[in-house]
C-alpha cells in the first residue's frame, strides 16, 4: 500500500532538497560511554561500572528528498532489540550499558509511511555504520542501493564481528552492499568519495575512529553543508571538543576526525546531525550551524 503525496505536491516539492529526521526509538547509555577523556585501557571497565544512565537518547536516520531520487542515512533501530534473547547474553555490555525503547510504530517502514513515503520508493540507503541503531531497519529496504565502506563491511561481517557490537545474524539474507571508496580528494582533511548525485550536491567522507569503517554523509545545499555525522560522535558538543567516546575502536583517530570535522565547521557553515544528539531537530529547524 503507498500513501504516497498528491503528484502536484511531490512535484513541487521534488525541485528542492528537503531533509527529514526520522526518530527510531530511543536509547539510555552510561554517561561515561559518551565522552571518554584520556585513552585508558579500562574504558569498559569504566562504562561496565558506571552506575548512572544518560537521558533517553534518540536513535535518527534521515531520509533526504533529492531531485534524483530519495536517499537514506541509516536504517535506524528494529523493535526487536527489546525482545527477550535477540542479545546473546554473555556479552555484559547488553545486559548492564545500554537500554532501548523501540515500539514496531518507531521502525522506519512505518514512518516512512506516516511521511508519505513508500519504502520501497527509496533508491539509496547510506551506511554510516552498521552498529546497533544503525542497521535494525534494512529489512525495509530489499530494492535499495545499499552503501558502505569496505573496511566497515568486512569488520561487520568477521568473526569479531559479532563480538564488536554488530548483531549481523539478524541483517537481512539478501544483504549485498555496495562498497564506497574514497577517491575524490578531499573535504577539508577528510577523503571524499565521488558524488553520488548529477549535481554534486550529496557525497560521502571517511570518518574513522568510533568504528575503523566509519563514514559520513556530507549534502551541499544553499550554500549550507548538512553533515550526517552517524557516530562520528554522539553529541555537536564532543565533536567540538574532540572527545572520544568510551567505546571507539580507535580514540586517537576519532580525535583526528572530530578535529578535521570542526576545522571545517569553522570554516564554513556546517549543520552537524549526528544519530544520537537530542538537539538535531532544533537545529535543523533553525539552521544553527554554531560550533559549541
Ligand atoms: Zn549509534
């Protein structure tokens, strides 16, 4: 069934790029998982231990209304994450560090929906990671083009990969991503691949240091860069002081990264929309392209 828009309003609508965020769920995780000074080695330890929770934490994706076509960031959560045994249970982080509340209405099929938008309609699906809150939502998008670094790709789907917060026995079994390479030069000190649209305007850049695999998605419009962050960082605020969080794969290049990324929200007007931050949607609203 599509409930799709009247094709007059589709159509004027499809002469601009719109942006929407799309909230799966909510997610509660140890403050000390947000932000991580220093590279100590008892990082889990630490959030294993940590007896506070964070506020209820929204879990985006972004559908991205282009001329060309409509595009995804991410796939968002499943509800299936509340589900008794969808974690294994060794694993102390599921059990002890990390809360979900994701109803099937939150998923983004149904979403969509509510926006006006088939799922099946979505030509590209934009992997920024494929970690938990990610990657939950793929089953609604079997006729997509779907992206995501090589180096990401094959850590989700290793052995460790399960281990590594990936929970790849659930992905689809048609899963076949399309692997993205990064050999367009640069956007400020990131490499950015081609674009992926006639005009330029939507291309990715490679983020590492919360995943090795990690990547952006960068949308020029208007002269504003809309930065689809992922979990580059969890918040504008620890992009902006260039904090690891507590479970980055590697906090040294996830400093590097969130250093580049504020070189160039410096420099230039940049709406930074990360999967996490509570104040996406404010800001998107407001245009605030502040560095905090
Ligand atoms: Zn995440």
């Amino acid at each position: 069934m599509s409930r799709s828009l009247p094709s007059s309003e589709r159509t004027k609508r499809s002469r601009m790029i719109q942006i929407h965020p799309i909230r799966t769920g909510s997610v509660q995780f140890r403050p000390s998982q947000i932000r991580t000074p220093g590279h100590s080695p008892l990082r889990w330890w630490r959030i294993l231990s940590d007896r506070e929770w964070t506020r209820e934490m929204p879990i985006y994706c972004y559908l991205i209304e282009h001329p060309e076509g409509l595009f995804m960031v991410d796939a968002g959560e499943t509800s299936q994450v509340c589900e008794p045994g969808f974690f294994p249970r060794w694993n102390p982080y599921y059990n002890r560090a990390i809360r979900y509340k994701v109803a099937p209405e939150d998923e983004v099929g149904p979403q969509l929906l509510r926006l006006g938008f088939d799922p099946t309609e979505i030509a590209t699906v934009i992997m920024t990671s494929m970690g938990l809150g990610h990657a939950g939502g793929l089953g609604y998008f079997p006729r997509a083009r779907i992206i995501v670094s090589a180096q990401e790709w094959s850590m989700a789907m290793s052995g460790l990969g399960r281990f590594a917060h990936y929970p790849n026995s659930h992905w689809p079994k048609w899963l076949a991503p399309r692997i993205v390479t990064f050999n367009a030069g640069q956007m400020g000190n990131l490499p950015r691949s081609q674009p992926l649209t006639g005009d330029g305007a939507i291309y990715l850049v490679r983020t590492p240091g919360h995943t090795p695999g990690h990547i952006s998605v960068v949308v020029e419009d208007a002269g504003l860069i809309y930065f689809f962050a992922g979990d580059a960082s969890y918040l504008r605020a620890t992009m902006a002081e260039a904090i690891a969080d507590g479970v980055s794969a590697n906090p040294n290049m996830q400093i590097k990264t969130l250093k580049a990324i504020r070189d160039l929200a410096q420099s230039r007007p940049l709406i930074y929309l990360p999967t996490h931050d509570p104040d996406v949607e404010r800001r998107l609203a407001q245009r605030d392209s502040a560095v905090d």
